[in-house]
C-alpha cells in the first residue's frame, strides 16, 4: 500500500488537536436559488474527486510515525451528507448550525474532511465544508475548492509565492543588525493581558461579516497601503469598539498574521510561516490606523520576516528539536499574540455550484488553548468575507464584534481620498 510520511507542519498541526482544540478549518459556501440537491452535490464531488487525491487518503497509525495512506473504502456519501435540521434555516439558524458542527470532531479512521449540506430559507443551500488543517491550510482548501466544487475554473490569484531571501547587508555587523531586528519585531510581548487570554472549552460561536474588496483595495491604494493592510486596520477598529465597550482601552494587542509560502505548482499541504505585529487600537482615525498598520507590515516585509521564521524554526528542528519546541511554546503564548488573523486570496469572479451562483464563501479557523478568537477572511467575485470563530465561555458576545467590520471599513471608505475608485 502507498504511504505518503506526514511532513513536519502536519506532524505538528496533528499534534495540536486536544479535548478543546479540534484541528480543522471550515468553509462555510452559500449558494443561490437552484442550488443542487444532496445527490447532485455527491455526484459532482465523485466525478472530480481524482483530481485531489489528498481528500481520499486516511490517516494510518501501523507506521513509527502517522503516514497518509489511500482509504481502500472510500465513498464520497460517507462525507456529503445531508443537514440534520428539519427545516431551511435563516441567517441566525445557520450560524448556530455551524457553530455546533464546528465544535465537532471529524473520524480519523476516514480521510479528514466533511460537507454538511445544510438548506437555508429561499431555495439556498449552505455548504459547510470542514476539512483538517493537517491535510490542508487556507490557500490549499481553497485550490481543492477549484478542483471538485465550482463548475468551471475560476480565475485563480497567482500562486503565493515565498519572497527571495535578502539579507539585511554584506557584512557580519549589517547582519547582526538584521537578526536583532528580527527578534525585536517577532519576540516581542504585549504589555497587557488579552481578553482573550484563558482557558477554553470545547464549544464555539461564530459570526459573519463581509465588506467591497474593490473600493477598499481601490482606497487602501490612493492610501498608500495595500488591501492587507486594509484588513488589519479594520480588525483593529472592530477589536477597539469591541473592547471599549467590554474592556477599556488596552492600547495595542499584538496579532499573528500567516503568510502563504506556497509556489507554483506546489502540492503541499501546508506550507506557510507567520510574522506578528501590534494593532494600534488606541488609534481612532482610520487613516491613521491605516497607515500605522501599514508602516509595521511593510518593515517585515522589507526584512522577509515570515521566510526569515520559517528558515530559523527549520534549523531549530534540524539542530536540536527540543530548542525548537521550547521556541514553539514561547511563540504560542497569549503574551506574544493575542488572536490570529489570516487572509486567503479566493476566485476574482463569480462560481457557481451545479450551476446555482455561490453568493458567500466564509472561512473559519479553529481557536487554541489561551487564545478564545480568531478571525479568517477570504475573498471572492469583489467581496472579502470575514469568519468569527470564538469560545464563548470567554467570549460571550461575539454578535457585537462582527458588525464592527463594516463599521470600520465603511469610515476607512469614507475617509479616502476622493477619487479613490476601483480600478484606479
């Protein structure tokens, strides 16, 4: 039988799974009137399924070390599977439908993924597909998404690709520079605890909110800044509004942002590193906020901080895997982070599903022990749609942080320079 070895980022991925962690992420696919029935949905997926084998593999445990094997049993009707709700659901259904979904575990005696199809009121359907972050992180789900899913080919983004490593200068003081830099802006804590900084527990809520990505793209630009950075800020004015109104002021919280270090005509399932940065949520204007946001992310970027982490926890596991797991617990504390906040390229222009138009996709991403938030956004046909997913032990009111997101992109629009237009 063909075993495929799991690679360092799924070994440590699976290990993160635990009694209040699931390991996986979620996309939660709304389609239009004349959306397909549960059958035609199955046999769409079974007519495509080839072209991502991944999805047929299951985890196998008979090795030193988990491998992926093919599952010899394999059918798609054991992972499509129809909603348990009696009737179609509105906005407010769905979102505790996903919530209780989300909270459970997927089989690991079957490969790691599972559609709920989930009917919503107005002949709409709702494809809740939760797939682990070992088989797949946020860009690859997304390609799978291409291969078996929509109708045709969308117009994909460019592969993410991995900056080339530029060393900060030529000389062994120059790069001494670099390194402590790259400390400093990556090791750094926050002076103040999260709120989102205790114990978890096995159950979720989440939430949804989508905003224009050409006009805000069209206004982070005439900004001087990029439709990233335009994210940030609008998830540290949704943070500001939210904790000033439950917390106080807490100045800065610093955020984990993943970058996407795929190439080209990779298959990995996983391949991406992080740099973090502090949100200025002390920090009203939204200009200001902006360009703030800007400054932190164009300084990594500048010094390849993403590459420059993926490069050093490489050496770490190579030279001495017990220094690299100290690092790994140091890098996960509340006080490094408070929440992560990723952002997926998804198609430029519409699909469809059995020919019904997909009018949403969301993206959810699994919190973790001392860190009760996390934010995912995706984008797709000129929305960019942004998935809450919380403990709401700990968070208890995550309904009033979402709404924030359109509050705040609205006043980023409103505050853009005239002018500022999509395509411009």
């Amino acid at each position: 039988m063909e075993t495929i070895p799991l690679t360092p980022e799924d070994r440590a991925i699976l290990e993160l799974e635990s009694d209040t962690v699931a390991g996986h992420t979620c996309k939660v696919i709304v389609v239009g009137a004349g959306a397909p029935d549960l059958a035609a949905l199955r046999a769409t997926i079974a007519s495509r399924i080839e072209a991502a084998p991944a999805l047929t593999r299951r985890l196998s445990s008979s090795a030193a070390a988990p491998v992926w094997v093919p599952d010899e049993a394999f059918e798609v009707t054991a992972h499509v599977v129809a909603a348990q709700a009696e009737a179609p659901l509105d906005d407010a259904g769905l979102r505790r439908e996903v919530s209780r979904l989300f909270a459970q575990r997927l089989d690991r005696r079957r490969p790691l993924w599972q559609i709920d199809a989930l009917p919503l009121e107005g002949g709409r359907l709702a494809v809740v597909w939760r797939l682990h972050h070992a088989v797949a992180d946020g860009t690859t789900a997304m390609r799978y998404a291409g291969l078996v899913l929509w109708d045709a080919e969308a117009a994909e983004p460019p592969a993410p690709t991995g900056a080339a490593r530029v060393h900060a200068g030529a000389d062994d003081e120059r790069r001494r520079g670099h390194l402590v830099g790259f400390l400093e802006r990556e090791f750094a804590g926050s002076r103040h605890r999260s709120p989102f900084d205790a114990a978890i527990g096995r159950q979720r809520r989440v939430e949804f909110a989508s905003v224009p990505l050409d006009e805000l793209h069209a206004a982070a630009k005439a900004l001087g800044a990029t439709v990233n950075d335009a994210v940030l800020s609008i998830v540290a004015g949704a943070l500001r509004r939210w904790l000033e109104a439950h917390h106080g002021s807490l100045g800065a919280i610093r955020v984990k942002v993943p970058v996407s270090l795929h190439h080209e005509g990779d298959d990995a399932g996983n391949r991406d590193s992080f740099f973090a940065l502090a949100l200025p949520l002390g920090e009203a204007d939204p200009v200001a906020c902006l360009g703030a946001v800007h400054a932190a992310t164009a300084a990594r970027k500048a010094a390849h901080d993403a590459e420059e982490m993926d490069e050093m926890l490489r050496d770490l596991g190579r030279a001495s895997p017990r220094l690299q797991r100290f690092c790994d617990r140091l890098e996960q504390s509340p006080r490094r982070f408070a929440l992560s906040v990723s952002n997926v390229p998804g198609p430029r222009g519409p699909v469809s599903i059995g020919g019904a138009p997909v009018e949403s996709v969301h993206s959810l991403a699994e919190i973790g022990e001392r860190h009760a938030l996390r934010v995912a956004v995706v984008s797709i046909a000129g929305r960019l749609c942004f998935g809450f997913c919380a403990d709401p032990g700990v968070v208890g009111d995550l309904e009033a942080l979402a709404p924030g997101v359109e509050l705040e992109a609205a006043a980023l629009l409103n505050a853009a320079p005239a002018g500022a237009a999509p395509g411009g």
